[in-house]
C-alpha cells in the first residue's frame, strides 16, 4: 500500500481530528501501534503540525467515518491524480563534474557501438551533435587527451539505457537489411604491442 505524504504529521492530524482507532492511523501511515499510541500520549513528534490527508486529497472524509463506524476496517488512500513518472524525453542533466568526462564517453560508445545515431548518442549522454562530430574527426579541442571510457562507469548513463539504444540501432539495421558491424573488443592501452 501506497503511504500518505508526510506520514508522522498526518498521524497527528488523524489522532487529534479523528476517532480511529491506533492500529487504523498505524496501518494507515506505516507505522507501529505503539508509535501511534506515543503521538498521541506527546512523547513522540512533539511540535510535529498536522497534516490533513483530507485537504491535501489523499484521504476522502467518507472513508474516515466509514473506519470511525467500524474499528476493523482499514483506511484506503486516495489514488493520486498524477502519479510521479521517470523523465523519459529530453537530454539529460549532466553534473559539472562530469562534463570533462563526455568526449571520453563519445569516442566510447563511437568505438564500440558504432551503429548508434547521433541522435541516439546525444539522448544517451546529453551532449550536442557538434561535439560528437569533433570528438569522431579528432578536431576536438581536447583531442590529445580523449581516452574512450565507459559512459555506465563514468556515471553519465544507466546500463538499461544504454543496452535499449544499442538494441533499437541494430533492430532499426536488421530492418533497412545491413549487416551488424562487427567491434574490435576494447583494449585499455592499445598503442602498447608487445
């Protein structure tokens, strides 16, 4: 079950404003019976305001005298009218401390997935059209300095991410008919043949 927000302060509203019993508003807000109970004797969130679920739409009035009516039910939080969803579209803020690690993530993922779009490339790490052009023609204005590394490791993507666009590039291949291209495996220092 889903938890109200603020769960100690919409305690002290339920306890204050109510007559349910300690072991609804415990199950209600996730907590044990015998915190509730210290609520409302005052030994816990003394100077805690309280937070009314039935203002802030979580809790409908009719479902409070429902529970108030009959101490065995159980109080049933309201669905929220728009449910939190993970960020899906848009580049991706990426922390200033790991801007420096982008052109190293890019000739990464060039390297080793070069069936990605650029497009694909600039959703998947935030960067810009430009700076993928500059790091794959070496006209970067760090070129020298460019070591391919793992944008998972580096933080500047997930590994779902990642794996979902390496998979849409080769289903997108497979469809117009072009073979996979086939990628060297990664060596860290590969100027040293010894």
């Amino acid at each position: 079950m889903t938890l109200p927000l603020m769960p100690k302060a919409t305690a002290v509203w339920l306890i204050e404003k109510t007559g349910l019993t300690f072991t609804q508003i415990a199950e209600f807000c996730g907590m044990h019976p015998l915190e509730v109970q210290a609520i409302a004797d005052g030994e816990v969130a003394a100077g805690i305001n309280g937070y009314d679920p039935v203002k802030n739409h979580q809790l409908a009035e009719a479902e409070i005298k429902r529970c108030e009516a009959d101490t065995n039910a159980r109080l049933k939080i309201m669905p929220t009218a728009s449910p939190v969803k993970r960020r899906a579209k848009g580049a991706r803020y990426t922390p200033v401390a790991k801007r420096n690690d982008r052109p190293d993530a890019i000739a990464f993922v060039l390297r080793q997935f070069p069936q990605l779009s650029e497009a694909q490339i600039v959703k998947l790490l935030g960067t810009t059209k430009d700076t993928i052009t500059k790091v794959r023609d070496r006209q970067h204005w760090n070129s020298a300095n460019i070591k391919p590394r793992d944008p998972v490791i580096l933080g500047l993507c997930t590994q779902t991410d990642l794996h979902a666009a390496v998979t849409a590039a080769n289903d997108r291949l497979a469809r117009e008919g072009h073979a996979l291209p086939v990628v060297e495996a990664y060596v860290a220092d590969s100027d040293s043949h010894g």
